[in-house]
C-alpha cells in the first residue's frame, strides 16, 4: 500500500517548471531516498508535499485518498513532519522551548503557565531515546551546525508525525552521527514508520534506503529498488555522464617550503568568556592543501570566525606571506589576498534577499572594475554574473532573481565562484561541498586541486573526512579547541583519524602535544 | 520579477492612499458635502493650476529633505527617529546666524552659510545617537526619539529667553536679515531652496541606487552578518549613514527657516512636524527616492489643498488631517501584512486554488 502518491505533480515558478508531473509512490514502513543534481527539483517537491508551497497542477494522495495540504500545521495534522535542509529554527532561545515550540507543556490542562521543569524532563528523555547528544538548556545561537539539526529531526519525532521527511539530514552531521542518525531512521521504520531523505550522498543511499527515485531537471529519471542499483548507476542517471566519485589528489606533495600562511599561538574567548580555541599554531605552504579535521564544534567554527576577521584573537598572531593580519577586518584580509568560503552561506557568504548580481560582488565591491568613483557600474556586474553562471554551471531559473531562490547547491556555487574568481593567494575552505551534488563536489575538488597547483595554498575545514583525506596534503586534526596531531593523510587510515577526532592520542600522531 | 516588484510597491503605497480617499469621502458625506467636488477643490488647486502647483513645489521641498533623511537609515534598518530634533537645531540656527549677519554681505555668502550652518548642526546632532550606535551598541531608536523632546524644550527655552525678539507681540526669534532669504520667484510662493532639495535628490538617487554606499546600506538593512563578513566595517556606515541623514534634516530646516519662515517660533515646523511628516512620505514612498520625491510632492498638495477647501466649501480643513491619519493607518497594515501574510491566508481561503506560493523563502 502506497502511503504518499503523488500524481503528475507540478510546480512552476513563473515561467520556470521547477516540477515538471512528478509522479512518485512511497510505500509504508520504507525509507525513501530522493537524489538529484543541485536545482533538480527536490527540495520544491518536498515543499509541496508538507503544504510549504501550492502545486501549480496534480494530485497528493495520502493513504490512496486525495489530500489538500495547507501548511505545514495541515501536513503535521496528517502526520507528515519534514525537517528542513535550512534550519527554521529560533537562535535565542533553548533547545527545549525550540522543540516544544507551539506545544508548550503547562502546569495543569487549563494553567496558562509553561511548566519549565516538566518541558526539560520531557526533552531530555526525547534526546536520550534517541541517543543524541545535546543539553536541552543550550541556546540554539550556541551550538553547533550539527547540533542545530538535531534539534529540527528532534521537533519532529516530538510531534508523534508517521511519515517523516528530510532535506539533506546528513549534510552537517559527522560520520559517527549519520551512522547514529541511521541506526535511529531504521529503528523507526521498524516501528512502522515512513522516511523520505534526500541527500548527495550516494553511499548513503545504498546504506540506508529501500528504494531511490532520481529527479533530473525537475523530471522524474528513474524509480528503482536500493538492491538492484549501484551507486554508479544512480550517478550515471542522475547527472546523465560518468562522474568520478573521488577525486584524489594524486599530485606527489610539490609544497615549496615557503610558508603562505602562519597562525601562531592563537587563543580566542567566546562571548560568554570560555577558552575556545587554545595555542593554534600551523602553517600552509605555498602549493599545499592543509585539513583541518575535527568533529563540529570542536573550534572549528571558531578558527575560521578568527581567521577570517569575525572575531578577535586574545592572544597569537596571523600573517600572510609575512605579512600580520592579525584581527584584521575581513575587506583588508580580502585586499591580502584571502580567499572565503564561510561556514554558514547563508548567514555569512550570501544574503537571500538580495540579486545573484548583488552577491556576485559581495566582499569585492570595491574592486576596480567594480566600482569606479564610489559608483557601481551594474553593467559590468551583470556581465560578472553571467560569466559566473555560465563557467559554474549555476542552474537558475531567473536569472534576476534573489539568491534566496537558488537551490541550496547552487547557492553554494555562487560563493565559489565569487572567490576563485577574485583570484585570491590563499583560500580559507570552510565545508565547501556542503549539500553540493556529486557532478559539482567534482568540480569544486578539481578547482582546489588546481588552484592549489597553480602554487597558491589552502586551509581545508570539513567535517567531511573523506573530503579532508582525499584532497589534503596534511591534516590536522583539532579537539576541543586544540590541535592534537597532524598527520600525512597517505599513511593514515580513517579509522586512525576518527580515534583523534574522538580525542584518542596515538603515537603515529606527531606534533601531538598533550 | 523587477517589474512584479515595482507593481507590488506601487500597490502598496497607492493603495493606502485611495483607501483613505474612500473612508474620507464617507466622512464629507456625513458632513453632507459632496467628497468628489471636495476632492477637486484639494487637488485641482494645488495641482492644477500654476501657481498652486509651485506652492505645492515650495512645501514640498523641505518634505523631501526629511523624507530623504529617513529613508537613507531605515534602509539599513537603522531608525534615526530624530530628523525632527535635527531639523528644528538647524533651523534655529540658521535663523539665529540669518539675524546676526552684517546687512552689507553678499547675499549668496549670506545664504550659503546659513545654509552651513544648519547643515553642521543637524549632523552635530544626529553624531550624538550615531557614535552611542555605532561603538557602545546603544539602541539608536529609543535615543533619536527621546533627543527630540530634549530638544524642542531647549531650543523653546532659548527662543523664549537669550534669543527673544522682544518687539514682538509672541514667543519667537528675531527675523533674519533680508540677504539670508530666499527670494521668490514671480507671484508664487517658490524659491531657491525647492531647486536646492531637487539636486539634492538626484545626489541621492544616483547614492541609494547606483553606489557602493547604497549597496552596503541595502546589505546592512537584509544582513548585518553577510555585511559584517563580506568586509562592510558595519558601525562605520552607521555613522556615515547618521551623518547624512542629520545634514539632510538641518538643510531642511535651514532651507525651510530661509525660504518661509524667517524666524523661529515654538511652532516652527507645524503639527506634526516636518520631521514627522518625512516619516510617512518615506513609508509612502517605500524608502526609494523617487517614491519619495512623488510622496512628498503628493502630501504638500493636500497641506496646501487644504486651505483652498476652507475659502471654497464647508467642509472644515481639518478634513486633510483625517486623510493622513488614515493613509498612516492603512500603511500600518501593510506592516501587519508584511508579519503575518494575512492577505495571503484571507486570499486564500476564498479562492481556494491560488498559485502563489505560501512561504517562498523555504
Ligand atoms: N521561490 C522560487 N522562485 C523561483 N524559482 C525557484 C524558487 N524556489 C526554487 N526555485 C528554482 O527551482 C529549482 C529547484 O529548486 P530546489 O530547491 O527544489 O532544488 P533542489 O533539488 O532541492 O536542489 P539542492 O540539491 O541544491 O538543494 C531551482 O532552479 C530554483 O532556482
Ligand atoms: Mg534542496
């Protein structure tokens, strides 16, 4: 019995068919993977389904009956919850107001007062249920990407929903939390319920799912059970030419010893005074990709925030090719030659409400050709954006349009764009394949290696450790703050990383120093 | 998708303003008037005929000004709500120099330092709020708000004390000397000042529109965070952005000194105020210059309509003092709107099948 049915489902946006009559069927107590290139349609397909956006034209079926659904309240009464690829979540306040939020527990039936204490407990025994690690009194603003995920999977398995769908869940977790998260989808779907996941992980697919739909330009290109397919197969279908899976750095290591970057000693406090990062000391080489790897928010975050001019050093010093550019704004390390991928896009890199055109110059707005005399000149803007579209391959569907209606992936490309093409020395990576589909992560690999053997160098920050392994030079690996070893990412294997990033000190870690 | 954007904000600004219209129109039918031929004598007068259009132009200039002063903070998101206290500084002393100059200088010299003067003043003011802001994170509303008060009492107590013209019958500052004022042009009521406001404008058009600055204050206002880390030093462009709004309101209220008032008395800038006025015409005119210009030329019409109905009708004028208040009201739901998307879920819930989609920003 098909629990979700859709029938020649479409969605247009203007003139621009972002679903073009989808038809696909989830069967109950399956897990459903959706996968698809950057803009393919997926998220405006799920979106439609949990009453976010209205079909332009075709039917839902829930349970084999036609379905109106008209808001996520209406879908989440239908027992349909779905968490989002981008968090809607409240910063100030905790974890456990932002769950119960809408379902306040009140002392009695009729009180109108929340029973904090009861809230907490209730919480608390959710997240030990499921075995995730979070404290229901932290603020959402405090943690990390990946906590902040847990907590939007956690609002949903509060509200009791049957069919649960999520937009790339995996895309911020850490291997050891996707193998958790997987253990807690299957065990629900044991328990009869119905999972939908979209991700770009094709090893995630075949680990997780029962069945694969493929969406390609917002059609339906394959429908297949996990077991009958690879993950060439769905590569192949998905972007329609072979694509490498890995791209390896094979170059030998031709780093120069002359040193491009240097962070010394660097301490930072946060804004409620606690020691996040202690002593970071390291250097990148002219022609090097160093990794930086860690599980999320182990002063990840924070080194970057540092590093690209958002919050101050308490103590250390930073410089580029001998230059000190410690605690400098981030325009005056821009004009240095740094190059920014930001960790959050949204927040950091990109602003939604905004034109591609206006993004497209963020951060190098001052640049001569630019801007002349104080005064922009839009047509060289434009002819920028066109270029950048056109060279990264960017799927949009206005061109006119805002940001905030790109696709998450191509939202992404857009950063990448801007800063390779400032032609930058060096470049500060921060998760840059993050929620990117398996055609552009190939890409954006192949751009790092190039520019990194164009003899430029390259700070590495990915939670992603098949992505940190196979595109560094060096790795270190940090730990509550610290660095505690740095490896060769040729003599180590993964399972050594992820005792380190655990905080398991082996010898074969030198440089280690606790 | 400009063009659907351009519709959407014309929508939203003429539509309060014909709602309005139609409420005012049921209250001239109470009062047993006819509202189309009282409508007529508003706007054809100070329209449509010469002279009443430049009247219209001459009191639409400072309105401009003030309207400009608004628009270039609340962009950023940034709410100097001190363009009146500004403007007031301004005037005053641009009045109290206009007095004090020898009758002998040249009159250009004469009206440009009065003009300076009002100018330093108003950014002198508006640095108070701006470096709170900007380097100790004081909220800049509360503090612009609270300035005015401070202000209108202080400048009251000069007015009625050190700088008392006492030849005269009410509590004032002595006229300015002749070299200081704006001379009109022909029989109208226009003068230097509306041009001075125009050129204005076009520098602020080409500034919002076409600059760096207007970029970063279009950052600034839909992302502090992506402003603050692609390089825009944010609290800088406060100060900046400050410092533009409080000489645009010192202008306005040197131009306004030099060109109709000539002196400055407890009433200066009228109920509510030019400051506040400035307010509403940005809010008319979405925060976009050439809204604004047409906003402000519009809310003149009905100032200086508003006399025409009293000489021409029965209707009391304060009738044009109803219409504001609800053009103000009815923008205020475009705001409830903007929060809530009521229209959207009204809409919806009548036709059933609309196309548009209920959260875009998913
Ligand atoms: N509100 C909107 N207005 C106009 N176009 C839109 C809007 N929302 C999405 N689109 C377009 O529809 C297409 C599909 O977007 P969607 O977000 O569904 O992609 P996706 O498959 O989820 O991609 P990704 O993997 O990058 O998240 C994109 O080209 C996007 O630009
Ligand atoms: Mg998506």
């Amino acid at each position: 019995m098909s629990i979700i049915k859709t029938i020649d489902l479409t969605k247009k946006f203007g003139d621009f068919t972002a679903n073009d009559r989808i038809n696909i069927s989830v069967e109950k107590q399956e897990i459903k993977c959706i996968v698809g290139e950057n803009g393919a349609g997926k998220s405006t397909l799920m979106n439609m389904l949990y009453g976010l956006l209205r079909p332009t034209s075709g039917k839902i079926l829930l349970h084999e009956k036609e379905t109106v659904i008209n808001g996520p309240m209406d879908a989440i009464a239908h027992g349909l919850g779905m968490v989002h690829q981008h968090f809607k979540l409240v910063p100030s306040l905790t974890v456990y107001e932002n769950i119960l939020l809408g379902a306040e527990l009140k002392k009695s039936s009729k009180s109108p007062i929340i029973d904090r204490k009861k809230e907490i407990d209730e919480v608390k025994k959710l997240i030990e249920k499921y075995k995730f690690e979070l404290d229901p009194t932290d603020k959402i603003e405090d943690i990390s990407v990946g906590g902040r995920q847990r907590v939007e999977i956690l609002k949903m398995l509060y509200r009791n929903v049957d069919i649960l769908i999520l937009d790339e869940p995996t895309a911020v977790l850490t291997p050891q939390e996707v193998d958790e998260l997987f253990v807690n989808l299957k065990e629900l779907r044991a328990q009869g319920k119905t999972i939908i996941v979209i991700t770009h992980k094709l090893r995630e697919v075949m680990e997780l799912s029962d069945s694969v739909t493929v969406i390609k330009q917002g059609k339906v290109v394959g429908n297949v059970l996990t077991k009958d397919t690879s993950e060439e197969e769905l590569a192949q279908m998905m972007v329609g030419r072979e694509v490498v899976l890995t791209v390896q750095n094979t170059a030998e290591n031709k780093a120069s010893e002359e040193i491009a970057y240097q962070v010394e000693d660097v301490c930072t406090i946060n804004d409620y005074g606690k020691e996040v990062l202690q002593n970071i000391s390291f250097c990148v080489h002219k022609g090097e990709i160093l990794g930086v790897a860690g599980v999320e928010g182990n002063g990840q975050s924070e080194l970057v925030k540092v590093l690209t001019g958002l919050m101050k050093t308490t103590k250390g010093k930073v410089s580029i090719y001998g230059k000190d550019v410690t605690d400098k704004w981030p325009d005056e390390l821009r004009q240095n030659g740094l190059g920014i991928i930001p960790e959050d896009r949204y927040a950091q890199g990109l602003c939604g409400t905004m034109s591609i055109a206006d993004n497209c110059i963020a951060g190098y707005h001052s640049v001569p050709d630019v801007c002349k005399f104080g005064l922009l000149d839009r047509k060289n803007i434009s002819c920028k954006r066109d270029r950048f579209v056109k060279d990264f391959d960017i799927r949009v569907g206005d061109i006119n349009g805002n940001v905030g209606q790109l696709s998450g992936g191509n939202a992404q490309k857009i950063i990448i764009a801007r800063e390779f093409e400032s032609n930058p020395k060096l470049l500060i990576a921060c998760q840059p394949t993050r929620g990117v589909d398996i055609g552009s992560i190939e890409f954006i690999h192949k751009q790092i290696l190039d520019f990194r053997n164009k003899g430029n160098a390259v700070l590495l920050i990915s939670s992603e450790l098949s992505e940190v392994m196979s595109l560094s030079d060096r790795i270190i690996v940090m730990y509550k703050g610290r660095i505690i070893g740095e490896l060769s990412p040729k003599e180590v294997s993964r399972s050594e990383i992820g005792l380190l990033m655990a905080g398991i000190q082996n010898n074969k870690a030198k440089g280690a120093f606790i | 998708m400009k063009r659907m954007d351009f519709g959407k904000r014309l929508v939203n600004s003429v539509l309060p303003v014909l709602l309005a219209f139609v409420i005012g129109g049921i209250v001239i039918l109470m009062i047993g008037e006819n509202p189309l031929d009282t409508y007529g004598i508003l706007l054809g007068k100070s329209l449509f005929t010469v002279k009443g259009f430049l009247n219209t132009l001459h009191y639409a200039s400072p309105l401009i000004l003030t309207g400009l002063a608004i628009a270039v903070t609340f962009k950023a998101n940034i709410f100097n709500m001190g363009v009146e206290g500004q403007l007031l500084l301004g005037a005053f002393f641009s009045g109290i120099v206009g007095t004090s100059l020898p009758a002998s200088l040249n009159p250009a010299a004469a009206q440009l330092l009065c003009l300076a003067v009002g100018v330093i003043c108003g950014v002198v003011f508006a640095l108070v709020p701006a470096i709170l802001k900007a380097y100790c994170h004081v909220n800049e509303m509360v503090v612009t708000l609270m300035l005015n008060y401070a202000m209108i009492k202080v400048l009251e107590f000069l007015a009625t004390g050190v700088f008392r013209d006492y030849s005269s019958g009410y509590v004032c500052t002595p006229i300015i000397k002749e070299n200081a004022m704006f001379p009109r042009f022909g029989n109208s009521k226009l003068t230097m000042f509306f041009f001075i406001a125009i050129l204005v404008f076009i520098v602020m058009y080409v500034v919002m529109n076409k600059s760096k600055l207007g970029y970063e204050i279009t950052a600034i206002g839909k992302n502090p965070e992506f402003a603050e880390a692609t390089g825009m030093k944010v609290h800088k462009k406060i100060m900046i952005m400050m410092i533009i709004s409080g000489a645009l309101s010192g202008l306005a209220g040197a131009g306004y000194m030099m060109s109709e008032q000539f002196k400055y008395t407890l009433s200066f800038s009228g109920n509510p105020g030019l400051g506040w006025d400035g307010m509403l015409i940005a809010l008319l005119g979405g925060h976009s210059p050439v809204g604004i210009l047409v906003a402000a030329i519009f809310y003149s019409a009905l100032k200086t309509g508003a006399d025409h109905i009293n000489l021409y009708s029965t209707v009391p004028k304060e009738i044009v003092s109803v219409i504001q208040g609800l053009i103000i009201l009815f923008l205020a739901v475009k705001f409830v709107d903007e929060h809530t998307n009521i229209r959207e879920k009204l809409f919806r819930k009548k036709t059933g099948k609309p196309e548009t989609a209920i959260s875009e920003e998913a």
